[in-house]
C-alpha cells in the first residue's frame, strides 16, 4: 500500500528516483514486462510533474492585498518603511566622501530600483546586510548607530509580515483543489506502479528490492553475521509446530 500521507515536500523526489529505479532496476528483470513498465514510469513521471506544476502554480499566485497592508490599526505598513528607510540610507552614503562605493555595497552591486522591489522576506535580508555596512563602515557615516538602531527595528517589524505570507503560501499550496487533484492522481499512479513492480518482482523471487525502488517503503534492517553455532538453537528448545 501506498503511504498517503506522503509529505508533499517528499513527493517530487519519490517520483523521480522510482521512475529512474523502475528504468535500472526492474526493466531488467522481465523484458516480457518492458511495455507495461515503461508506459507505467512515463505516468509517473507526468503526474509528478503535473503536482509540481499546480504547487508552483498555487505558490506564485499573489498573496491577498491584507498581507502586504499595514493592519487596520493604523500602523504603517513595514514594507513601505523599510523601503524608506534603505533609500534614504543610500542617498545619505553617496553624498559622502567616497561614498559611490559605500552605496554600491549597501546594495550588494544592485540598483536601488531592484532592491526595492523585492518581497518582505528578500527586503529583511537587504536591511540585515545594511546594518553590518554601516558597522563596517561607521567612520564614514557619523550617525551609524542611529542608523544601525532604525534599521533593525524595520527589519524586525517585517517578522509578522513575513511568517504571514509565509503561513497563507503554504496553506494555498496543501489546500487549493488543483493541488489536491494532482496529488490524489500521484497517489494512485505510484501505488499502480508500486503494484506492477512487485508482480514482476515477485515472479523472480526478488521483492527485497522493493524498498531499493519505492521510498516510503521501510528497508530492511542490516543483522550483522554471527557464528553458525550460535544461530542454531539449542537442544533443549522445543520443536516449531
């Protein structure tokens, strides 16, 4: 049987490696199931890409505008003040002495343009990076501490912000019908598989190597070698009915 509460992070990798094992590892086997095995690994292969298809789809789908706004209290929105804050950051490092080059490492060789642009998450990155600039740096900047101080309290208030986008990513992904449909469609294409392998196994007498070729399988464990004499029972054990 088919483990179904395979996570879904572990999906994409199970079907790759038991198309690729089903091709080295049991194509060989049986060629009068060749046919069967190869139409049976391209359904795999296609329903595996289909699921990362409609997670890839429900993760770039934008996040509801509430997200990315202030909260309803009034507060100011923690994107805008970290954008804000890094403009005027690097406005104040060019207009000092060599201060081309203390700019161009605030933005790690980026526009100002395209830093600003970036998510919250890839936004709190840039104002961490900012804050070692300016401890490096702090005989250029006479205010550094300030500007240290301003950064991190920007850079902690996207925290909420991001665990929310992140929370409301995550649950789209495991929740909207077009990924559950995939991975309903990849769990019965795997377990098909996994039934046409053992078949073809078992006629050899090879099923040991089941766990070789389907992931969620358990292997079996290793039993270091013992003396002969010790794996016989001893006389007085009574006889197995």
């Amino acid at each position: 049987m088919t483990d179904t509460y395979i996570y879904q992070r572990d999906i994409e990798t199970y079907g790759r490696f038991t198309a690729s094992q089903i091709q080295r590892l049991v194509l060989p086997v049986d060629a009068g199931f060749g046919k069967a095995l190869r139409t049976v690994t391209a359904r795999l292969d296609a329903a595996t890409e289909a699921l990362r298809k409609a997670r890839l789809n429900a993760t770039a789908a934008p996040v509801p505008a509430g997200a990315s706004r202030g909260s309803r209290s009034g507060r100011a929105n923690p994107v805008e003040v970290g954008r804000g804050l890094l403009r005027r950051l690097v406005e104040q490092a060019a207009s000092r002495p060599n201060g081309v080059a203390l700019a161009r490492d605030l933005l790690q060789g980026q526009t100002l343009a395209t830093v600003l642009r970036r998510r919250p998450a890839a936004l709190a990155a840039a104002l961490t990076h900012a804050i070692e600039v300016v401890e490096q740096h702090e005989g250029q900047l006479p205010e550094h501490e300030a500007w240290a101080a301003d950064l991190e309290r920007s850079r902690d208030a996207l925290e909420p912000l991001i665990k929310s986008v992140r929370k409301t990513r995550l649950a789209r992904r495991t929740m909207t019908p077009e990924v559950k449909a995939a991975r309903d469609e990849w769990i019965t294409t795997y377990g098909a598989a996994k039934l046409l392998v053992e078949c073809v196994l078992r006629l050899h007498g090879k099923t040991s190597l089941m766990p070789e070729i389907f992931g969620d399988l358990p292997r079996a464990p290793r039993i270091a070698a013992a003396p002969s004499a010790a794996r016989r029972p001893p006389a007085s054990a009574p006889a197995l009915a």
